[in-house]
C-alpha cells in the first residue's frame, strides 16, 4: 500500500452539513467522507452492510473515525477576532488565541489592528503573521489598520500590505484579507473615502466598527437600564449613523463593506435595504451570539462580563438582530465572535472602569447552534453557511467552506445531541471574560482538522479513532 493512502483519514458514517450542497440518500444524510493529502478526496454514501472490508475499500493503514450520531461540518471561519499581539499578550496571545480557534471548529480567523503597535504595517503584518503559521492551528489572516496608528490622520499604505506574502495571500491572492479600524469608526469623512476608493481599486473588503464618536463614551446601551444603574449609556443612533454614511460610500465608490457587530434592529434593516439596492454581496453584516440572545438586562446581573462596544440593546433589538440572521436575505450574512480576550484583574473593575469586550471562539458554535438550530429551527446547511461558506466567500477563498470533493480539508466535527455546561475555567483562551459561564448547551466540538491535520482532538471522544 502507498504512502499516500496510509495519510488517508475516513470519516465513517457522519452527517454532513454544508451550506450550498444539500446531501441526502438511501440511508438518509449519512456520509463516509476520505481525507487524502490533505483534501476531500471523495464523499460516499453510508453503507451499512459494505460489501468489502473497510480496509479494502480505503487501503490498508487509513485512519478511521466512526462518526455515528456527529455531524462532519466545513471548520467555521470567524472574520472578527482580537489576539491581542503584540502589545497585549497578558489578554491573550497568537498561539493561545489560536488554539482557543481550533478547539471551537475554527480553521481561519480574521485579525483586528487594534494591537500594540497597531497593525499598519508590512513589518507588523509579517510578524504577526510568521506568527500565526509557527502557532499553526488555524488559518491566521489580518485585517490591518485603516489610518497610522488608528490615529484617524495618516492612511495606511494598502497597496503595500496587499502585495505582502503571507497566509493571507496564499489563500485569497491578496496580503490582508480586508481594510479595518476595528474598536472605533473612522471619523474623518474624507479619509473614509480615500480608504474606500482605495479598497475598490484593490478589491479588498471595508470591516467596518460602526460608531459614531460624538455619540460614544458611554458603558452600556442609553436606555432604561442605563437610567436605574445610573451610568451614561451608548444610543444606537451611534451605530446607525456609520452605517449610513457607509452606505452612502458604498454607493458613490464600489467598495464592498461588511459591518462588524451588528447591534440595532435599525442597523440591521438598514443593511438589508442597502442590499436591495446595492446587491447581496455589495454591503453585508455580521452578528455575534451575545446580540441575538443577551439583552441590556444582562449587565445588570453580570456587570462588566457583559460590558461589550456596541452594547447589549433592548428586546426589540435582540428579536430584530435573531430574525435578520435566521432569514436567508435578513441583511445579517454571518455569525462572528468579535472575541475579545481581557484579564481577570481588568474585568473585576467597576462597570465603568472595565473594559469592553467578551471571549467567544469556544462558545460561538454551541451558542448558536443551541439558539438558531435547536430553538429557532435554522438547518444546519443554512448554520454552516453563516458560520463557513459565507464567510469564505466574502474573504475569497474558493477552495474552502464547503463540503465538496477537491476542497482543502478544513474541517470540524461536532456532537450535536450531547448537553454539556459552558465552563470558562477549561478554555484554551487565556481570557474567562464571558457571560455565558454555566449555560447549558449542545454542539461540542469533536475534532477540528486543518489542511488534513488534526488540530483539536476531544479527549472523551478518542474511541472513535481507529487504528
């Protein structure tokens, strides 16, 4: 037997999701999916009561995983993360913030600037990059700085970074995979359209933060409980009026725009409105878990671990962001996490003192599954595109995002019916800061695989493993 078929993993009996492809047959949506050389080699039908041996059929030495009951997915790809190096590696680290990626079914994240210094750079870039593939449990790509320093005065050198070799372009062609000012808007209008004018001309996305500065400066949403607990809120107006004028710029300059953390029922139907116009791929948006099932009742029992920029809104928001991302043109095209690792020490300050921000790559999957498939009756396909395909499409990547023979070997496998409780205590993430510690959820991930390696392996599930 070759060497190359002794690389071959199968994954026996699974369930496969994915979100164009729909997949069915004689023993329902059962799967024997090969892995070889690292690509999705062939996608079987179950067979029950195969004729021949599995060893005959896959070639001796192959490596089996019996997937009954678990559900073989395209690894899910986060366009929003902080790893918080350099500058900040107390918060979280590339090989910490990597692995956290892996064991949720993450296979690419998308970096913001936001670090110290901030991306804006080539030698940054590169750096964080080299960085990213020494950790190499992800796909690691970065969304560099709109403006020097995220000053908001002096625009970054895009073409520059663009022509940059890194994972990035290995994968989309391009050295970054968008243009962002993550953790602010940019204020300057003119500037705005210098970097839209410049990200069209070099078919990069816009990442957009959209908050209005004059309107920014509060801890939480303006409102009724911002009122009782006496602290000055943040209005959505904030984040509507970004949007707008991004709306505007889409218009006038053909850039493609993605707004970051959706947060406002008005957001949200402004984005779908600018679709019909402008069409489906021309302005997106992103949501996290936290805006479709917290609300701003949740920082008065959780303080500062439910302090995030945008905030926590009302109910109406809340049942606005869940509709808009269940709906196949709701003008929410993907489910991010804008994780956002912090110190214990820093998220124990009072409300106003703490900073922003919660963790989410170890949760995001069981969140959403739990929210939008079990309780809201998304199918997995349609989970697996917000999550994965969509994604893949908005960054470029043609050969990931589905499950698909000749597609690189990307992959996640989850246990979908197990209930398991949220435990902050065993994340890989060096950050805790979560809200969510002790829900009851389902969607643990099995085995995360990048490239045809494994990178997140269950312990309570090695069993399966054969040989």
């Amino acid at each position: 037997m070759s060497n190359k078929q002794n690389k071959r993993t199968v994954f026996k009996d699974a369930a496969l999701a994915d979100g164009v492809g729909e997949f069915g047959g004689k023993y329902g949506n059962q799967y024997d999916v090969i892995v070889d050389d690292g690509v999705i080699e062939s996608i079987i039908p179950f067979d029950p009561v195969p004729e021949i041996s599995l060893e005959k059929r896959y070639g001796k030495g192959a490596k089996v995983i019996d997937c009954n009951g678990l559900a073989l997915m395209p690894g899910l790809i986060d366009l929003h993360v902080h790893f918080r190096d350099p500058g900040f590696t107390q918060k979280e680290d590339i090989r910490s913030g990597s692995r956290a990626a892996a064991a949720g079914g993450f296979t690419t994240v998308v970096c913001m600037p936001n670090t110290d210094p901030a991306i804006d750079s080539k030698k940054t870039l590169l750096d964080v990059d080299r960085k990213g593939r020494e950790a190499g449990y992800v796909n690691l790509l970065v969304a560099p700085a709109m403006s020097k320093g995220q000053k908001g005065k002096k625009l970054t050198d895009l073409q520059m970074l663009t022509e940059a070799k890194t994972r990035c372009s290995e994968l989309t062609g391009r050295g970054i995979a968008a243009v962002s000012e993550d953790g602010r808007s940019l204020m300057d209008d003119a500037l705005m359209r210098q970097v839209s004018e410049s990200a069209a001309s070099l078919g990069l996305p816009v990442f957009d933060h959209a908050e209005d500065a004059s309107l920014s400066g509060g801890v939480m949403n303006e409102g009724a409980v911002s009122r009782r607990l006496a602290v000055r809120g943040i209005p959505a107006r904030a984040e509507e009026n970004i949007i707008e004028r991004d709306i505007k710029l889409a218009r006038e300059t053909g850039a493609k725009f993605l707004i970051q953390h959706v947060s406002t029922e008005r957001g949200a139907a402004l984005i779908a409105k600018a679709k019909r116009e402008l069409g489906e791929d021309a302005f997106c948006g992103e949501t996290c878990p936290h805006y479709f099932i917290l609300t701003e009742e949740a920082v008065a029992d959780k303080l500062s671990l439910a302090k995030m920029n945008p905030p926590l809104r009302t109910e109406g928001d809340r049942r606005a962001v869940l509709s808009a991302i269940l709906k196949k043109q709701g003008g929410l095209d993907v489910v991010s996490t804008d994780h956002a690792p912090h110190t214990k020490k820093e998220k124990s300050k009072p409300l106003a003192e703490a900073p922003f921000g919660i963790v989410g790559l170890e949760t995001s999957f069981p969140l959403s599954l739990t929210w939008l498939h079990i309780y809201c009756g998304m199918g997995l396909s349609a989970l697996s595109w917000k999550m994965s395909g969509r994604p893949a499409q908005i960054l470029g990547m043609k050969d990931r995002g589905r499950m698909k023979e000749g597609f690189v070997a990307d992959l996640a496998l989850f246990d979908l019916n197990t209930t398991f409780e949220i435990d902050s205590s065993t994340f890989f993430s060096k950050g805790k800061n979560t809200p969510f510690d002790g829900l009851q959820v389902k969607g643990k991930t099995v085995l995360t695989m990048l490239g045809g390696k494994a990178t997140f392996k269950n312990k309570e599930y090695m069993g399966r493993w054969h040989p």
